[in-house]
C-alpha cells in the first residue's frame, strides 16, 4: 500500500480557482466513499477541504492509476463556484504525501505561515462523519501524527507568533493601546474585503455595539447583520460617531470620510485605525483631545516585525517536520515488516519452550519452571538483535528484503510468511514504498 495526496491550493490554482473554493463535502465524500473498499482504487481515503485548499489523502497499491481516475472525478465535483479542479493540481507519492501534510498542519503550507486554524481543520479529518467508511489505520496513523507535528512546532517555535495580515495586525495595535476590544462601540467605515474582515474580527472579540457605514447602505447591512451589528450609508456618519469609540477606516475614496468636524468636541477617548490608502480618516483627528489615531504605517511595522520572526523560525519548524516524517516512515517500515518479526520470534520461542521441556521432564516442578523461565529469557536476549535488524529492514529496497527473506531462511519459516512478504513489498516495482 502507498499513501499519496491530490489537491489544489494557493500553491498552485490562480486566484479565479480560490474564490471559487471549497468543494460541497455533500457531492465529493459520496464519490470517495465509492471509490474506497476491497477491488476499489483506494483502500483509505480522507479529504481535507478549507477556504483555500482542496486534498484527498489515499492509500492504495497502485497511486498513478488513482491519480487518473481521482483527476477524471475532479472535473466533474462541482466547487462552491463552479470550478475546474482538474485543472490546476499537485500530486505527492509516499513520503513526500507524509511530509506534505505534516507541512500543512504546522502552518508551513499556509498563505500565511504558521497560522494556526489549519490544525484544527487537519484534526477535525479524525472524527468526520464523511470519513467513517474511508479512514483506515494508515490513514488514522497518518492524521493523528500530523497533528502531534502541528502542535510540537506550534509548541517549540514562534512561527504562529504576531499578526500578519493588515486587519489583524492594526486590530491587535488597537487591543494593545485600548486595553481590550470587548464591550466597546465599534464602527467600520468601508464594507469591501478589509472591511468586512475587519467586522468579523471586531464580532469574534466582542465588541458590545457593531455597525458598519458604507456607501451603499444593503451592503453595510448584508456585512453587519450576520454579525449581530446594524449596517448604514455614509449620510448616517455623524450619528455613528456620537456613540462609537473605535473607528476603522477600510473605505476607498479620494477624500477622507471621517473629519474633525463630524465629531462633537467633547473629549471623548476615541481610537481611530486607518487601514485605507488613500485614507479615509482625516489625519487631523490625531490633534483632538482624547482621541488617537493609527494609521497604515504603523501597522505595517507591525506585520513586518511578525513577517520576520516567522521566517526566521521556519527552518526550526522545517527540522521539526522531517524529524516527525522520519518518525512516521519508521513506523511505516516497521509495520510492514512485522509479520516476519512475529514470525521469527515465535519460531524462536517455540523452540526454546519446547527443548526446555524435554530437558526438564525429570525434574521437580518448580525445577521445571526456573528451566522455562531461563530458555524464555535466553531467548529474548538472543532475539533482540535480529529483531532491531528486522525491524530496520525496508521491504521496498533490495537490501532490506534480503534481510527479510534471509531470516525465513535462517529461522525455518513457513513458506507462506515470505510469499506474503514479497507481495506487499512489491518487490515487482522496487521504486514503490516509503524511504528515507
């Protein structure tokens, strides 16, 4: 059996292929779960599906035909807008699967490296209910040690640390200056993409009062509504201003939208961010009493700073990685391997239990049983060796499969352990299997 994954992503689908993901889970898991079983292309299957990110992960003998018949279904799995998944993919074989998704769960994948909701979603693949007829022990094996590297490199480096998309970034400056977001009043001036994102951020940190003002008013609503917030048109401004102490400016205009004379001179304490270029927040609202203003740059400072540190912890976050694909192949090699392992140890214990009876027939009872105690550790001191040098032996190399088939020789195995052996190693196809 080989582990393989198809997929799209960023990576590689252009930018009209993203907006258009994800794929309805409602139509491709059906397809999959048709395609997994005894004479089937695959004998596990899980897909991943995120905003930017399509994956089936698979095991089967023969991965090229499957990346054939999976690329065929492609074309023919509708996405949330229509598009071409065949189109625009990658295909990984064996180890370069394993590392693949072990990159993907520590973050190493994303858009924005490190960023931690991809974990999440790679450990919600364990309890789908999609997944309950398709995931298989490899697979299981494979998911549960992905998330195991996730949360090491999350755990180890500071990848995941700061903020690096502009909304998030100039969000955690105003946490910072204000102390905290929640129960206050907040207005997003703009319902584009930065400012419908900058809405969810506001919502998610509970903000006590939501409204979002924008130049076509259904807009405004159709952005704020959802989040519990009021949408409005930019003629209701200097209302909004009379209760709101958190301004963000995400609005495109040739002029500023927000003025000083809007406001009541009051001495309000008012934070403004200004996320707009050119900007929609007037910069003389710095100079009023009580208020302070942030504007791009020093938000940008900010995203650079965390730019930095996560690339200058991806190679220790890369080292972590392979270090857990070595660990996971090792298991793969061992698990392939085992039932020479087990036979010989039988093999050799039997004979060991059995001389030691005929050599303890005269004795006392107890006799007897120090004899069989003796002959049980003697011969687990003797099998260690041969047993480490099994357990190392990759059935996918020539090397390794001389090993293995000269233990059956060695020990007397039956002849049926050896010919299993030599079909699940493929021994047809020698570039076939995990390495490392």
């Amino acid at each position: 059996m080989r582990i393989f994954v198809l997929g799209t992503s960023h990576a590689v689908a252009s930018g009209l292929v993203r907006e258009q993901l994800p794929v309805r889970k409602e139509v491709a898991a059906p397809v999959l779960t048709r395609l997994t079983g005894r004479g089937r292309p695959l004998d596990e299957a899980v897909l991943l599906v995120t905003c930017a990110r399509v994956e089936v992960y698979g095991v089967s003998p023969d991965p090229d035909r499957t990346q054939r018949v999976l690329e065929r279904l492609a074309r023919q799995i509708p996405t949330t807008g229509g598009a071409n998944l065949g189109l625009q993919t990658y295909f990984h074989v064996d180890e370069g699967a394993v590392e693949h998704l072990f990159r993907v769960a520590a973050g190493l994948d994303s858009v924005v490296q490190g960023e931690s909701q991809i974990l999440g979603q790679v450990r919600e693949l364990l309890a789908a209910p999609e997944h309950s007829a398709t995931l298989g022990p490899l697979l299981h094996r494979l998911v549960q040690h992905a998330v195991r590297t996730g949360k090491r490199v999350r755990a180890e480096t500071e990848i995941g640390q700061g903020t690096a998309s502009l909304a998030s970034a100039g969000l955690e400056l105003l946490r910072r200056r204000t102390g905290g977001l929640a129960g206050r009043g907040a207005l997003v001036v703009g319902a584009g993409e930065t400012g419908t994102l900058v809405a969810r951020l506001l919502a998610k940190a509970g903000v006590e009062r939501l409204a979002v003002a924008n130049r076509t008013p259904g807009r405004a609503r159709a952005v704020a509504e959802p989040l519990g917030g009021s949408g409005h048109g930019l003629d209701e401004l200097d209302a909004l201003l009379g209760w709101a102490d958190l301004i963000v400016g995400a609005a495109t205009a040739p002029a500023p939208l927000v003025t000083p004379g809007l406001l009541d001179p009051d001495g309000r304490r008012r934070f403004f961010l200004d996320l707009s270029h050119p900007r929609s927040l007037d910069p003389e609202l710095a100079g009023l009493d009580g208020s302070e203003l942030l504007d791009l740059d020093a938000v940008h400072r900010q995203v650079e700073a965390a730019r930095r540190t996560r690339q200058n912890e991806a190679p220790r976050a890369e080292a972590i990685v392979a270090e857990e694909v070595d660990r996971y192949v090792a298991w793969y090699r061992e698990r392939r391997s085992f039932p020479v392992v087990r036979a010989v140890r039988e093999r050799v214990l039997e004979l060991a239990y059995r001389e030691a009876e005929n050599q303890g027939r005269s004795l006392e009872p107890e006799q007897r049983g120090v004899l069989m105690r003796f002959a049980h550790s003697l011969a687990r001191s003797l099998l260690h060796g041969p047993t480490m040098a099994l357990r190392q032996a990759d059935p996918d190399t020539p090397e390794g499969r001389r090993v293995l088939e000269a233990a059956g020789v060695l020990f007397g195995l039956e002849r049926g352990v050896l010919e299993a052996l030599r079909k699940r190693s493929g021994a047809a196809r020698p570039r076939h299997g995990l390495k490392r």
